[in-house]
C-alpha cells in the first residue's frame, strides 16, 4: 500500500493506459467485424452474380439477339462505307460504273471478290481478270459502255493517258487490286506523269520539270527504278498530282518547297499515313482556300489533316516606308504650330502631289487615310499535312 501511495501517479497513468488500450483493442475488433461480415457479404453477392450469369434466366432473349445481330451488321456496313473515302480517288467514277448497269457499290464488290477469289481464276493478273470479270457483268454493249465512261471519269481526274491497259489497271485499283508494273514500264510511267504535272502548270509558279522532279522523284530520271521502289511510285503519283492539283485550285502563287517526311506509316493494321511538308505563297485567301480544299478533299473520297501552318507576312518594307514618313513628319514642325498656319491656296494651274504637300500635316495632306501597311497581301506559310489510305480491303495478287 505504501509503494501505490508513493507512486499513485505512476498507477494512475498505468491505469488509464491500460483502459486506453482496451477501448482500442474493442474498437479494433468491432470493425474487424463488420469488415470479415462486408467480405462476406460481398463474396456471396458475386456467387449469386456468377450463378446467374451462368444459368439461363439472363441470357439474351430471342427478339435481343436479333436486333443485336441487325445493329451489327448496320455498324459493319457504315463502317466499310466510311472507310472507303480513304484514298479511293476512283472511287466516284466505280459508283457510277455500277449504277449503270444496274447495280450497287456493294454489290460489285462482293461480286468481283467471289470472282477473284474462286478456284477457277488462276490468273489473277488484271488484263487477264478484268476482261473476264466483265463477261460475268451482263449484257456486254451496256457494260462496255459503263467502262468507257468509268474511263472517261477518271480521265478528269488524273494527267495520266489512259489507254486501254493503263484503264484495265486502273479499274482493277478501284475494285481493289494493287497496281503494278514492270521496271521499264513505271520508267515511262513516271516520266509521263512529271512532264504531264510541268505542262499543266499544276504547281503554281514552276517553271522547270526539274522543280516537278525533286518534288516527286529526281533519282529516276535516266535509270529505271528498282522492283521494291515501284509499289511506292504507283501509290504516290497519284497522291502527288491531287495534291499539286489542289494547289492550282487555290490559286496560291508559288510552292517554294515541297517533299515527303516519310515514306508511308502503319496507321493500325488497315491504313496508311503518308505525311507532307510544303512552304508556299499567295495572299491569305489563296492559303485559306489551299487548307479548306484539303480539308474537303474526302468529298471526293480522299482524307487530309492539315497539322501544322505558320504564316509569314511580307510588309517589312511597307513598315519601313511607313517609319521613314513618321520620322521625316517629326523632323519639321510640330503638328500644333502647323494648324495655326494659314493653309495655302491651291490654284488651278498648281500640282497637288505629293512634293508640292510635302510641307502640310499629314491630317491635311490629299492622300491622308491612304492604306500603308497592307497593300501587299502576299504571305508565306509553312505547312504539314498527312494523307490518309485504306488498305484493308485489298486484293493481293498470289501470281
């Protein structure tokens, strides 16, 4: 009794410890508690979710699967539409080609594929293909017909001659046969399409194929290019005159450069991205219209996204003019003191320019208000853009 009397503080801190300790230790177990009761709560939700996920009350009903399956087919037919506006510059002229003998984008389609894909067409080469295929189409008159105006359509759209086999060719590329040629072939090929794009005067402000050729391709100018070049040949060409062609459309005034900053990227497993840099000239309208008809090029089943511009104004000496008439202003006399000066008669046989002004304020001058900065409405403007293919739905030739 006498050591708890000696040190009845230290009891007494003992003792609250010792309570302290308990409540906590009650605590603890409470909420144990009502965690292990939420675990199990929650273990038994999720049997009861799996034992009805299994069974057969929440499967889907008949009506369901069938709506299921229409949507399906609606999103997988919206989606094939919508990705044939992705480099299928042809693609117009196939739709009409169709509709004139009678049948739909789709329907061509599947019936080209069944055909190119059966067991009987071993040659799968187009001059070989597309004539047959044709036989298969119908009365022979109306489908000829419906190939020479497919013909003619792509006609306007391309500086390429079309004869009778590059059309063959081409007709397959809009049914989705890659082209091809052999070496010597694309030699001509590309010799023909650059001399074509200089003639036309499709890049605005060059005045030398060479221009056209370090655009495109200067390095086959007197050797044929290689087999693994052509692919890309074939594919850009085309690219190269619509986007030449749009700079026309524009009415820019000159391409100061202009090249590739890549030779084409796997955009997933079904496009291609092949990505652009170009410095040009022209007013600011003339630019405006250039982004605008790339941006609406997929109207005509081709997709641009323009992803870089910078603008540059040419008024450098329309501000040093416009400084030099400033300072040469201050150096006379001080605007106050020249409105209490009598203002000078102007007789009739006197000169009104600018010489004979040169000593009115410029308030009072005949040109006062006349635009100085801004008569010169040429830019220049830097701009990237990338061009988009689709390539999922193409044939590849096995021979």
């Amino acid at each position: 009794m006498n050591f708890i009397k000696k040190n009845i503080v230290f009891f007494i801190v003992c003792s609250l410890t010792l309570f302290a300790s308990l409540y906590l230790i009650y605590l603890d177990l409470a909420k144990h508690s009502l965690i292990a009761k939420a675990n199990a709560e929650t273990e038994e939700s999720r049997q009861k979710a799996d034992k009805a996920y299994k069974g057969k009350g929440n499967r889907p009903v008949e009506p369901n699967v069938k709506m299921i399956a229409s949507d399906t087919e609606i999103v997988k037919q919206r989606t094939a539409v919508l990705q044939r506006i992705f480099g299928k510059p042809y693609r117009n002229a196939l739709i009409a080609f169709a509709r004139e003998i009678g049948m739909t984008e789709d329907e061509l389609l599947s019936k080209f594929r069944d055909f190119y894909e059966s067991d009987e067409q071993k040659d799968k080469s187009p001059e070989v293909l597309i004539p047959g295929f044709k036989k298969t189409l119908g009365d022979e008159k109306k489908v000829e017909s419906a190939f020479n105006r497919f013909i003619e359509t792509v006609q306007k759209i391309t500086v390429e001659p079309l004869t009778a086999s590059s059309g063959i060719d081409i007709f397959a590329v809009a049914l989705g046969i890659p082209r091809s040629m052999n070496s010597s072939a694309c030699h001509v090929f590309l010799a023909t399409m650059q001399r074509n794009i200089f003639d036309r005067r499709n890049i605005p402000g060059i005045l030398s194929i060479q221009t056209v050729r370090d655009f495109t391709y200067s390095q086959y100018v007197q050797t044929p290019p290689p087999l693994n070049a052509i692919p890309d040949i074939l594919t850009m060409m085309p690219i190269y005159e619509d986007i030449f062609y749009r700079m026309r459309l524009s009415k820019l005034t000159n391409v100061q450069s202009f090249g590739r900053l890549n030779s084409g990227v796997a955009h997933s497993d079904k496009y291609r991205k092949y990505s652009f840099k170009t410095k040009v000239t022209g007013t600011i309208d003339s630019i405006r219209n250039f982004v605008n008809n790339l941006h609406a090029a997929y109207k005509e089943n081709q997709v641009y996204v323009v992803t870089w511009v910078s603008l540059v104004s040419h008024t450098d000496q329309e501000v040093a003019q416009a400084r030099a008439l400033v300072a040469s202003d201050a150096a006379g006399l001080q605007p106050n003191a020249r409105l209490n000066q009598p203002r000078p008669e102007v007789r009739a046989n006197q000169s009104s320019s600018a010489d004979n002004e040169a000593h009115l304020p410029l308030e009072e001058r005949s040109d006062y208000g006349k635009v100085i900065i801004g008569l010169n409405r040429q830019v220049s403007a830097e701009m990237e853009f990338d061009y988009y293919i689709f390539v999922g739905d193409r044939l590849e030739k096995t021979n």
